[in-house]
C-alpha cells in the first residue's frame, strides 16, 4: 500500500491498516508510559558585543552543528495534494484526533486528551528514555485502577514484611495488550509512513528542527528492548509516600522501562515482540523483507 500523506480510511482494508497503525502508537505512547515533559528551554538574550580593542583579535562566534544525518530514512511519498502557498497546511491535532476516531469509532473520544495531542503522541515517545522526573501529560487517559501492591508477611512476631509488585497491575492493560498483539508490522508501517509528515512536523515544534522523528522511534524502540526481565516477585520499598524497586538496578530504569515491569512480564514480552517486528520494518539496518 502506498503512501499518500493524507489521513483517509474509506476502504476496509484501510480502517483495519488504521488499527495496526495506531496500535504501533500505542505501543510507544500509552502501553509504555505516556508520560512525557514538556519543556521550552528559553535562552536569555545574547548580551550585546563590546567593541574589542585593536589589539586584540575578533570574537569567534560559536559554529551551529548542522543536525546529525538521517540513520533510518523512510522514503515517505509526498501527499498527492498540497495546500496552496497562502492556506495554511492541515492542523497536527485535527488530523491525529480524526485518525483516531475513524481507526476506533466515536468512543475513543472520552478518552483522547485533545489539547496539543499531536505533541503529547510525539514528545511521549521521545521521552520514553530519559531519566528525568517528568510530568505525567499522556495522549489518551490512563487505564483503570491505581497501583497495586502485596504485603507480605516474614515474621509476624516482629512485624517484618516485603511489599512486592502486584499481579493485579498486569489486568488494567489487557485490553491494550490485546490490541498489541493483534498488530500486523509490515502492513502498520506502510500506514506510519503515510502519517509521519505529521508526526515529524510535531517533532520539530518539540524543539527539534531537522532531527528526524523515526531515527528518534528506532532509538527509543531499542531502549524498551533492553529492558532486563527479571525472574520472581518485584520488591518495592516506601520510604516516603511513593514507591520505589529495592533492586537499584531496577531503580535506575526510564519511565518507558519501569513501564513495561510493570505491566507484567507475559505483557512485556508482546509487546517486545510487537516493537521487534515493527522496528524491521522501519529501520534502515534491518535485514528484513519490506517489499
């Protein structure tokens, strides 16, 4: 199926290519956090140059890096139509929140986060990775239910126990998972490329003009990819209000990887298997058949 940059799902074939597409989406921007920081590093004013003296020899101002090259091209087409020089292109918000709603139908509406939801899908997956604490502003609302935990007793002459992840945490997110692994990877990234032109416009707003998006996905999908499956119950400790894995290692996670512990380790492994699969499709070092 080729590309035409529009987002039109008349046909069958393309609402169920829609699905896979925006299931790969989720993969990324809800099943793995959605969590995202939104941050406008403003500069201070470049204060004025003094004159210097004769003698001494001119300032040098510092050389801008031309953006690194592109890794992982895509070799998106171009949309068969494009607007006119003085129309305004098509708004990034408009057409995500319309993909969505033709991909899943009017209910998907209560629970799509519409302001700047273009950005939120974007800067998600970009800060999947990062190691900061950053703020909780997800594309869709979260799943059902709240952390879930299991005390349990050591010795109940001294009161010892350990608190441990609770399975119950893997329930909220079958119904995702389930879209997940229902996801054909060749036939979702034909329909990627014919929304990237949106999700990399996106990108650039974040802050990063002439980095290109899908270098950035490919990246990020191997991060997730080498998240450690650890074998038994996962330990938490509280020594405040919120919780935290005793195993430091663990500790040290991205949020994108605490995620994926979290929502169980049979949840994890689809959707390992899912972003293996999608990643063969999109990733210029892959050895896969594309067609």
């Amino acid at each position: 199926m080729e590309g035409d940059g529009r987002m039109s799902y008349g046909s069958e074939e393309d609402r169920r290519a829609g699905r896979i597409a925006i299931g790969i989406v989720l993969v990324l921007a809800v099943v793995a956090g959605g969590w995202w920081w939104w941050g406008r590093h403003g500069g201070e004013p470049a204060p004025e140059q003094v004159a210097a003296a004769p003698e001494s020899p001119p300032v040098q101002e510092p050389v801008e890096e031309p953006p690194p090259a592109i890794q992982h091209p895509l070799g998106t087409a171009p949309p068969e139509e494009q607007p006119a020089a003085d129309e305004p292109g098509p708004d990034p918000d408009t057409v995500t929140r319309q993909a969505f709603g033709e991909v899943f139908g009017p209910a998907i509406a209560e629970w799509l986060i519409d302001e700047q939801l273009a950005r939120r899908v974007v800067a998600t997956v970009d800060n999947l990775p990062r190691n900061t604490r950053i703020e909780p502003l997800r594309p869709l609302r979260a799943p059902a239910g709240s952390f879930a935990v299991e005390r349990e007793v050591i010795d109940a002459a001294v009161g010892e126990e350990r608190i441990v992840l609770s399975p119950a945490n893997s329930a909220r997110y079958d119904a995702i998972i389930g879209l997940v692994a229902a996801v054909d990877a060749k036939a979702a990234a034909a329909v990627y490329r014919r929304i990237y032109p949106q999700l990399q416009a996106a990108y650039e707003e974040l802050g990063y003009p002439g980095r290109y998006f899908n270098d950035r996905v490919v990246s990020v999908i191997d991060h997730l990819l080498g998240t450690p499956e650890p074998t038994g119950p996962l330990l938490l400790e509280q020594p405040k209000v919120l919780y935290r894995f005793v195993d430091e290692r663990l500790e040290a996670l991205s949020p994108g990887q605490k995620l994926l512990l979290r929502i169980g380790p049979e949840h994890a492994r689809v959707v390992k298997q899912k972003l293996r699969e999608f990643r063969a499709q999109i990733a210029a070092d892959s050895t896969a058949s594309k067609e």
